[in-house]
C-alpha cells in the first residue's frame, strides 16, 4: 500500500507541472524560439548611411533589427592630380590647362585626342594651330604714347611658371615642346611679353642675346646677374641643373633660347659636345639627337646654333630639323656666325619664325664691345629692329647693362629677341 501511494503522489505532481507549463507557456516548443522580439528605433532626422564595409550587428537566433531604409549617396569620382612629366622633379610645376579658344574657320574646333587616347601629330598640329591663329582677332594696337625709349617694361618680373603642360610631350630622351591642341606655341607662350612685338612705329628696336651657357667651358649661370630684363639667354644642353638655371633666368625675366650643337667646318679638331648634329649622318639619327638636346629642360621660345659652319651651309641636312622646329612651334635664330647658310632660304620656305643677327658682339677689350654697340643702334635704326649676340662673360654683361641705361637718350629701346623678330618681319 505505501508504494502504491507514492507512485499516485509521483503522478500527481507530474500532472500539476505539465498543467503549469501549458499554463504559463503555451506553444513552447523545443525547436523554436520562446519569443520572438522586435526591435524598432526611434526615426532619426538626417540620419547617416552607414559607411560602406562596416560590420553588421550579430543577434541572437530569431531576433531581428529593423529600422528606416537608408538612401546611399552617389560615389565620388576620384579626379587624377595633373603631374609634371618624368624626369624633371621639383622644378616641373603644373600649370593646368586653359579654357578652349573660339571655334577656327568654318566652326571647327582644334583637333583632340582620338578615340584611343593618342594625341594630333605635330603636322596636325601644326595645321590646326596655323587655322586658330588665322581666325584670332587682330590684337589692339598700344597708344603711340605707350612706344617709349629706353627698356621695355612689358610684362612681369618672373615670367610665367614652366613647363605648361599642354605644351610638352613625353619622350623616351624625356620632355620635348610641342605645339598644344588648342593651337599655343612654345614661342608665344614662353616669349618674354612685349607691347613693341605687333605695334608698328615708336623707337627703333634693340635686342641682344646673351649666349655660351651651358656649354663645355662655359661660365657659370649666375654670371648674368645684372642684365635687364628683355635681354634673352640661350643655354646649351651640357650640364647640370639645367632646369633650375633656365628658371632662374626666367624668374629674372629673361626668355630662353636652346643652344643646339651643329658641326663645324674643322670637326672634330672643333668638338661642340657630345650629341652635336652631323652631315654625315642620316636625317633619323640627327632628329634623334635634336630630341636628345630638346628634352634637357623645358621653357624656351626656340632654338639657336652653337657653331656649326659645315652644318647651316648644308642644306640637306638644315632642311628636316627646322622643318622639326617648325612642326613643335618654336623660331629658329641664326647667330651669323656661319656664312653661306641656308637657314634663311630654308626657313622662307617652311613659314618658320627666323632672324639673324645682325652684329656680332665679340670684342676683346671695352672699346671694341663699345664700337660694337654702336654698330648694333646703327642697324637698328636703319632697319627698325636689330639683334646683337654676345658671348656671357662679367665684363660684357656689365657693359651691355650699362649701355641699355643709355638707350632713351638715343631714342631706341631694348626689347627681348622674340619682340625683335616679329618687329623685323613685319618691317
């Protein structure tokens, strides 16, 4: 008996406890959850999306989060930095591209890059920039009251950063001028300003170029301190710190010319330096060797020869590197040193901006350099515009200073080389 009443207490007591869970949890069930609870955030104003990437929120099995639908925000577009082109450093600074100039004749636009990316060929080029120049406004002339003697105050003291990059190309010797899409020249946009360069009448015009810089023997660079402004330089391509030399004469005023070496009557008893253009070699190896001395620093309006008799007198030769010269919109000058050449011929033919000079100013004493000048104003009022050339030395640089301070008595005025250019093609 007493067994028997422990087993009915035992399944009493089960009885009450089965009862007890149905009451207090109906539907349980071993394989889902007890509760299901939702959770709903009080909306936010403005509320952030979240940021791309982050970790989602880990929750218990059969519990969930909600809350409003974010909107995601369009991607920005990383927009790639100009750079300046290899090989040049801290002294290459960016200049961005400018807006693009009107429509040409007939409403076309400067040719751009193709579909593939590849830019005009210097022909293209230059038959787009010839078209651009062609429908530009003709540019006001300056009063007659604003053609002074004395030295030309056009412009700013530095002259614009360098290099533009619309204006370089990329080549295997490094960076090399070219004419832009939008029709610029290395020679317009790199020539020290002047109001005297379109204006006819006024004084008659003076230019020297200082050169023999950055040549083998040459003088250091700092041996132009002093000169004025609108005297250009020409700087070879031997040397370091071309670069930084070439800005600094800029950053004084001054416009830059490349001194090219050319062969001379008695090479190689007279070397000009290495990469010197050569008769005897084909026209492939000469433009090899032109790029090689072009991409030694940026900034110069155009090219002038370091010796090279033998080589201007050939024409054959002289033919394919001003038509180069011609085709990445830079001017030729022809120191006068070579007789017989043919780069004036040569040059007529091609449509290239040229000048000679038409005094040599190599003297050995003071005297001599003073005669010189004198021989320089002669021409220049003879013809309204003369170039002098003169080799960089303290002595020559300080008279030529001295000699420029005396210009608006004598009723001329000193300009750069490129304003003597154009002043001698208009006249």
């Amino acid at each position: 008996m007493k067994a028997l009443a422990i087993a009915a207490g035992i399944v009493f007591w089960t009885l009450v406890l089965g009862v007890a869970v149905l009451v207090f949890f109906p539907g349980g069930n071993a394989g889902e959850p007890v509760a299901v609870l939702q959770i709903d955030p009080a909306p936010r104003a403005a509320a952030p999306a979240p940021a791309a990437g982050a970790s989602s929120l880990d929750l218990p099995p059969g519990f969930s989060v909600t809350g409003p639908a974010a909107v995601p925000s369009a991607p920005q577009q990383p927009v790639p930095p100009q750079l300046a082109p290899p090989g040049q450093g801290t002294n290459m600074v960016p200049i961005g591209p400018p807006a693009m100039p009107p429509p040409g004749p007939g409403g076309s636009l400067p040719q751009a890059p193709d579909r593939h990316g590849q830019a005009p060929s210097p022909d293209a080029q230059a038959t787009a920039a010839a078209g651009l120049q062609a429908a530009q406004p003709a540019q006001p002339q300056p009063a007659a009251a604003d053609l002074i003697a004395g030295i030309d105050d056009t412009g700013t003291v530095p002259l614009m950063p360098v290099p533009v990059l619309a204006l370089v190309e990329d080549s295997k010797y490094g960076p090399l001028p070219k004419i832009a899409i939008d029709g610029r020249r290395p020679a317009d946009v790199y020539a020290r300003p002047s109001r005297y360069a379109q204006a006819s009448g006024g004084p008659a015009r003076v230019a020297v170029l200082v050169s023999g810089l950055g040549i083998p023997g040459g003088p250091d660079g700092d041996v132009i301190k002093g000169l004025p402004p609108p005297v250009s330089i020409a700087y070879g391509a031997y040397g370091r710190s071309l670069q930084e030399w070439v800005t600094k004469a800029r950053a004084d005023g001054h416009e830059v010319l490349l001194a090219i070496p050319l062969e001379p009557n008695d090479y190689p008893t007279e070397d000009p330096g290495p990469h010197t253009l050569l008769t005897s070699l084909p026209t492939d190896e000469n433009l090899k060797r032109l790029h090689w001395l072009m991409s030694r620093y940026t900034g110069y309006v155009g090219v002038t020869n370091h010796m090279g008799a033998k080589f201007e007198a050939t024409q054959s030769a002289l033919q394919p590197v001003l038509e180069e010269l011609k085709r990445r919109g830079l001017v030729y000058f022809d120191d006068g040193s070579a007789e017989g050449s043919a780069a004036a011929a040569i040059a007529k033919g091609l449509g290239l901006d040229y000048a000679v000079a038409e005094v040599r100013l190599d003297a050995d004493t003071s005297a001599d350099l003073a005669k010189a000048l004198a021989e320089l104003e002669a021409a220049a009022k003879a013809s309204g515009a003369a170039i002098g050339v003169a080799k960089a030395a303290p002595s020559t640089v300080k008279q030529i200073a001295d000699w420029a301070g005396s210009l608006e008595s004598k009723g001329l005025v000193l300009v750069p080389v490129s304003a003597a250019m154009r002043s001698q093609r208009q006249s």
